[in-house]
C-alpha cells in the first residue's frame, strides 16, 4: 500500500516554508531514489509550498508514495488564480515586495513545476482556492 | 576547489557545517535571485549572495547546493545556522563583495555554470 505524508501549511509564514519539502526529501533519501530525481521532486514540491505561503491562507499538502512514482496534491484557500495560461508564463507574477525581497516572486514558479514534474495539473477558482496535483515518476 | 581552499581565497570564516570538508567545488552562481537558484540543474557548486535568510538555506537544501558564500559582511542568523548545521550545508561569510569574491574565485579555477 502507499504511503501517505500530509502537511499543514501556513500562509505567510516564509520561516517555516519548506519543512515539508524537507521531510519529503528525508524520505525520498530512505527510500533510496536517484538523487536527480530527488531533485526534481522537493523542488517542484518546493515551489509549490512557496506559492501556498507568498499567495495563500492557507494550505494542505499530500505526498503520495507510490511504487513507481509520487503524487504530490497541493490544495489552499486564497485568491485563486485568474488567468492560468498566463500564470504559466515565465516571468508572470503577481508577489509582493515582501516576497520578492526574499529572493522570490520572479514569475517563474509554476514554469519550474512544470519543468521537473512528469504530469502537472492545475485546478483554481478566484476567491477560494488553487489545487495542484503533479507526478513524477522514478 | 576544496572549501578550505575557498576560504582562504576569500578571507572568508565559517559559519556552519565543517571547513575541512572534502567537497570538491568545481563550479560557482553567483545571485540573490532564489527562483533562478531552484532551476540550476548541477551540482557540486558554491552559491555566491547576499542574501541573508533562512529561505537560502532551504533553497539550497532543495537545490543540493552543499557550499554557500554570504558576501559582504552579511552576517548568517542563529536560525541559518542552525538549520545549515541540520541538513549539512557548508555557510561561510566573507567581508568580499559578490563581484570580488566571483572575480577570485574565477581567477583561481572555479568555472561558471552558464
């Protein structure tokens, strides 16, 4: 049977962005994938994290264990996004200051998901949330 | 380059993680720019910034960056240090700025990714 992680993510809280990245990297380690798939996975995994804390109220994410592959489901409450096409535009972004004095909010977030996932699907509705749902095989 | 060698060069200290650690740097990023950091495809490289945050250190945790160089005197928080020391990132700070401290570590054999 998979395994299942599950996180709570807060938004706004950039100190604790990325534990969850962490632990599933932990993880992938023990479970002893190849580190360029690895890789792949907790940035992917990372960006997303990242969104749900710059954009979002607040956010779960699921990581699913699979034999062959993770799953990975990120669902928030936020603003949504309007325009997803255009979201995936590199250098589309719609950060804050406070975001991009961090280093982020460059527009090139969702274009890096899309880069290191094998299967990428996004679900948003302005005024209540986003769900990402990405696999990447190993 | 060993990160001995790149403290040395730079009259850098460390910070976190162990400065006789045998990783070998064969090439250098230089930005503050952590979006850009999280596409780089290599590994075995030295990130050279001036950004002091705990999210660089996630960052290059996520990245498998293993060597950063803080410039410019930032000083690394109790926070970053703490997780660097965690996960094992080798953080060392150096009163260089970013265009010195690149400008040595070229000089001195380190390659650029792009």
């Amino acid at each position: 049977m998979a395994e299942i992680l599950e996180f709570h993510i807060k938004g706004g809280d950039f100190n604790l962005a990325g534990k969850a990245s962490s632990k599933i990297k932990k993880k992938l380690i023990q479970l002893g994938v190849e580190t360029s798939t690895i890789k792949r996975i907790v940035v992917a995994t990372y960006e997303a994290e990242l969104n749900v804390v710059a954009h979002a109220r607040e956010g779960k994410l699921t990581a699913i264990f699979e034999p062959d592959s993770i799953r990975i489901i990120i669902a928030d409450s936020g603003p949504g996004i309007e325009d997803i096409d255009l979201a995936m535009e590199a250098g589309f972004s719609t950060a804050t200051k406070k975001v991009r004095e961090m280093g982020f909010g460059a527009g090139m977030g969702l274009p890096n998901i899309r880069k290191n996932t094998d299967e990428l699907e996004i679900e948003s509705k302005v005024g209540v949330g986003t769900r990402l749902e990405m696999i990447i095989y190993y | 380059m060993k990160v001995s060698e790149l403290i040395k060069l730079t009259e850098g200290r460390i910070a976190a993680g162990n400065p006789e650690e045998q990783i070998n740097i064969e090439r250098a990023f230089s930005s503050d720019l952590m979006s850009d950091v999280l596409t780089l495809d290599d590994h075995h490289i030295v990130l050279i910034t001036g950004l002091a945050n705990v999210q660089l250190i996630r960052t290059v945790e996520m990245a498998d960056v293993p060597v950063v160089l803080l410039c410019r005197n930032k000083p690394a928080t109790p926070e970053m240090v703490n997780l660097a020391n965690e996960i094992g990132i080798v953080l060392v700070e150096t009163h260089f700025s970013i265009f010195r401290a690149s400008g040595v570590l070229y000089q001195n054999g380190l390659k650029p990714l792009y």
